[in-house]
C-alpha cells in the first residue's frame, strides 16, 4: 500500500514537472492537462507491476480473461478519450480560413490599386494612339487647322478612300492575315483565302461573318468552322464603323481565278 502512494506521488510530481515545463512555453491548457494524464498513467502502469500476480489459467477460462481484458482496455481508452477537450479540424480551419481571407484582402487592396495605375497609364496610351490614327485616316489636317494652301478634301470623295484605309488597317490591326491569304499573302494557319469573297457575299453578309464567325460557314470548312477557330472576338474589337470599314474593303475583293470557298449560312 506504501509503495502505491509512493509511486503515484512519483507520478504527480513527474506531471507537475512536466505542466510546468509546458506553461513556460505557452503550451494550450488542453496539452498541460495531457501531461498530467500521460504521467499519471505512467504512475498508474508502476503500481500494476506492484499488483499480485494472477494464479495461471488454462483452456477456455484464459481465453475469457484475455478477452475481458481487453474490453475493458479498449472501453477506459475510448471513454477517456471522450472525456479530452475535442480537437476539430473543420474549427481550426475556420481560424486558419479567417485569418488567411485577411491577408488576401489586403494584398488584394493592393492589387487593386496597382490595376487602376495600370489602367489609367494605358488609357493615356491609347488617346495618344488615337490622336496618331486620326493623322493617319485623315481627319487630322481637317479637324485641326489645314496646312495653308491645301484645301480640304471633299468630306465624301475623303471619306471613301478613309474607309479603304481603316478596312486595310483593321485586316493588319486584327492579324486576319494570320489565318487568311489575301493578295498571296498571309494565311499561315488554316483559314480560307478570301481574294474572291466579294463575289460570293455582300459587304453586310461580311460584317456579319466578322462580327458572329458561326453566321457563315465556308463551304470544306466543316471541322474548323465547328471547332470556331475564328475567333469570336472581333465585334468587342472593333467599333461598328471599322468594322464596316474591314468589310466594305474586303468586299472588293473579286479576284474570280482564287478558289475562296462558298460561305454557306449557317444562322
Ligand atoms: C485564328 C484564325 C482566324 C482568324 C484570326 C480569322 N479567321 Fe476568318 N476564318 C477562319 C476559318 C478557319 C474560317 C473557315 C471556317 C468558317 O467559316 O468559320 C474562316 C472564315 C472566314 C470567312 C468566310 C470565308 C468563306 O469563304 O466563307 C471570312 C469572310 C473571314 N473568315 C473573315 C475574317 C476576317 C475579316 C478576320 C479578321 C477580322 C478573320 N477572318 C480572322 C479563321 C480565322
């Protein structure tokens, strides 16, 4: 009996040992209390070396004392263990989810705010382009003063010829000539050659085309056309007037000795 109280001391001391380490290292509360327990099962396992040892058994009454043993084990581990403050996962997620959703927002502030600089940069750029296009069309020397001496130009013989130069730039700006061989130039990827397609569609049907790519499908053109290699994007691109303009300059293409397919409508 001595020896009982003298092993579990041992073992309360050993646990109090072992919490006080633990606080000095700002270990949860939780863990502390799991040092003492751990300690006071170790105490507990000493004092059964202590125990007196069972008669020896044989045959089937060994066989139940194992068995029962071993519920007995497997329940006072189960039941203990209950009896622990819980550790979930799902709620340090939530924490570490929290304190995460922070940190993202602030980079995200701060992402933001490098955007709007971007944005703001680029929109100069572009009114800086715009001024240069408006030399290159042509309505610079109309809008701002004329060179002296130079009249003018007619606003609608000026106008035609300014829409065949915006439809030409609009075929370099959008890189159609990336898919389409026009004048045996270009068309590297595969895309119909449209020398001839003024003959087979009119300038709306082209705008149409341009504008939604599964209107028209050229004839032999089955798998690309259903694959929609030609990019849908060109009516985002391009504002209505450039786009009529690319249209009405691709409408006079009537080079009959090139084989451009037969557009067939589609929608
Ligand atoms: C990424 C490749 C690609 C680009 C870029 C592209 N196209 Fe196409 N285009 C195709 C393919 C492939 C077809 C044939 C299948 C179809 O009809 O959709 C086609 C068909 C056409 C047709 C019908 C030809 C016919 O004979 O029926 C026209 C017109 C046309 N494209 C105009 C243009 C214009 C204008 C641009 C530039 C704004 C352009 N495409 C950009 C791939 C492209």
């Amino acid at each position: 009996m001595g020896n009982i109280f003298k092993k579990l001391g041992i073992g309360l001391v050993i646990g109090g040992v072992l919490v006080g380490i633990a606080r000095s290292q700002e270990v949860p509360f939780d863990f502390q209390l799991l040092f003492i327990i751990i300690a006071l099962i170790g105490a507990l396992l000493f004092m059964l070396l202590d125990a007196p040892s069972v008669g020896t058994m044989s045959g089937g009454k060994s066989l139940v004392a194992v068995a029962v043993f071993w519920v007995l084990l497997i329940t006072v581990c189960f039941a203990g263990a209950s009896l622990l403050p819980q550790f979930d996962p799902e709620d340090e997620r939530a924490k570490i989810t929290k304190l995460l959703e922070r940190e993202r927002e602030k980079s995200e502030q701060g992402k933001t705010e490098k955007l709007l600089a971007l944005a703001k940069s680029l929109d100069e750029q572009v009114k800086v382009l715009e001024e240069r296009l408006k030399g290159v069309a042509g309505g610079a020397p109309v809008a701002s003063a004329p060179p002296p001496g130079k009249k003018p130009a007619a606003a609608s013989a000026g106008g035609e010829g300014d829409i065949m130069k915006v439809g030409e730039e609009q075929w370099q700006l959008q890189e159609c000539y990336n898919c389409h061989k026009l004048r045996g130039e270009g068309g590297k990827k595969r895309g119909p050659e449209l020398d001839n397609i003024g003959s087979l569609l009119t300038v709306e049907e082209i705008q149409m085309k341009i504008a939604d790519p599964k209107s028209f499908m050229a004839e032999g053109y089955e798998k690309e056309w259903q694959k929609g290699i030609m990019p849908n994007k060109f009516k985002d691109l391009m504002d209505p007037k450039e786009m009529l303009a690319l249209a009405t300059w691709l409408g006079t293409f009537k080079n009959t000795s090139v084989n451009t397919p037969k557009p067939i409508k589609k929608s």
